[in-house]
C-alpha cells in the first residue's frame, strides 16, 4: 500500500502547483551540494496610474424600433401650490429593453370556388389558388413556422424533440421532433437546395474567385 502511494505520488508530483519550484537536489546535477544558484536581484517597476472608466449604462441601439409611453403629471398635480399652472419645460427620457415572445396563430387559408351561373353549362367548378403558394406543399408549415424551426435547430443548437416540448408546453402546439424532422428535409431539398444551386452557377460563370477559407464560430 505504501509503495501504490508513492508511485501515485510520484506520477501526480509533476501536474501540481509545485512542479515549477527549484529542488535543492538539482544541485547535485553540477557536482557541488553547496553550490547556490546565482538569482538576480529583483528590481521594481513602476506603472503608469490609469484611470478606471465607471460603468454607465449603455444608450440602447438605434436599430431596435422605439416604443414613446408618456408618464404625465395629474390635472390636479399641474397646478403649484401658489396658485399659478405648471407649465412643461422638458422631458427626462430612460429606456428600458422590451420583447416580444414568439406567438403561434394558426393562419386559414380560404379558398373560393366559383361554377358557372348556367345551369346547363357541363364546366367543372373552378378554385382560387394561394397566393403565395405554401413553401412546403402538403404540409401545415408556414414560412414563419420552418424560420423559427431552423433557426432554433441550427443558430441556436436544440435538438428537435427539445422544440417540439417547447412548442407543446409553452403554446400547447402538438408538434412532433418526427414532423419537425420531415419539415427540415423537405425544406433543405426544396427551398436550400436549388439556392445553393443557383449560387453555384453564379459562382462558376466567373473567371476566378477570391474565397476566404477561415472558418466561422458560432
């Protein structure tokens, strides 16, 4: 057992803190046990004072659309307390950052059907078509619905059946990480696909390319 703890010690010694520190016995390495090795004297070195920037908070981007609610005195408060009406002289503005959760709706598409007003007409009944045509025919998956999906699933890393407790749970959605699966590979060989495809083609009708081959983190 003592042995077992000195070879553990032994292997472990040299990933600990210590491993970097002198050993006297390294003396012995140039023959002399007295020998002291010569450390040169420590000097200071003075730093230039800084100054530290204090946190503030940050104006929020100009980007995000701008929602103005006015918090506005009482009728009775606008009057002082001599007599006289307050008049207004400014405005002290604070934000506050706001979102919108993502809501499910369930979209109808209503198609009309028209026939012919004669009674004796043998014309088949004639039906509008969507306009525009779902991206993924057969299917109940709106635009809206894939986008969030795939960037769910691809931007943001979850697995399907992670969405589809998600989608079940918070929105009370009866999706499945079966149809959400179906939905993504249909939509990679019906939407992705002839894109890349079309891309490719504009790629190749140039003489060169200047193409950049460091890689993206995510």
């Amino acid at each position: 057992m003592l042995l077992e703890e000195k070879i553990f010690y032994l292997l472990y010694l040299p990933f600990t803190c210590w491993s970097e520190r002198f050993d006297k016995r390294q003396q012995l390495l140039f023959g002399n046990e007295d020998a002291a090795c010569e450390v040169e004297p420590a000097t200071e070195t003075k730093v230039p004072e800084h100054t530290r920037k204090t946190g503030g908070r940050r104006v929020p981007p100009q980007h995000l659309p701008r929602v103005r609610v006015e918090h506005d005195l009482l009728e009775e408060e606008k009057q002082c307390s001599c007599g006289s009406c307050l008049n207004r002289i400014g405005e002290e503005v604070s934000f506050q950052y706001d979102v919108i959760p993502a809501r499910f709706q369930v979209i109808e598409n209503i198609k009309f059907k028209y026939s012919c007003s004669n009674s004796k007409c043998k014309q088949p009944p004639i039906t509008a078509q969507q306009s525009p045509p779902a991206p993924l025919p057969r299917t109940q998956a709106s635009p809206g619905v894939l986008a969030w999906v795939g960037s769910s699933k691809f931007a943001d890393g979850l697995p399907l059946n992670r969405i589809a407790s998600i989608a079940g749970k918070r929105f009370g959605v009866p999706f499945t990480s079966t149809t959400l699966a179906d939905w993504m590979i249909k939509g990679a060989e019906q939407i992705i696909s002839p894109l890349v495809a079309t891309m490719e083609n504009a790629l190749d009708g140039h003489d060169y390319l200047h193409i950049d081959e460091t890689t993206l983190q995510f």
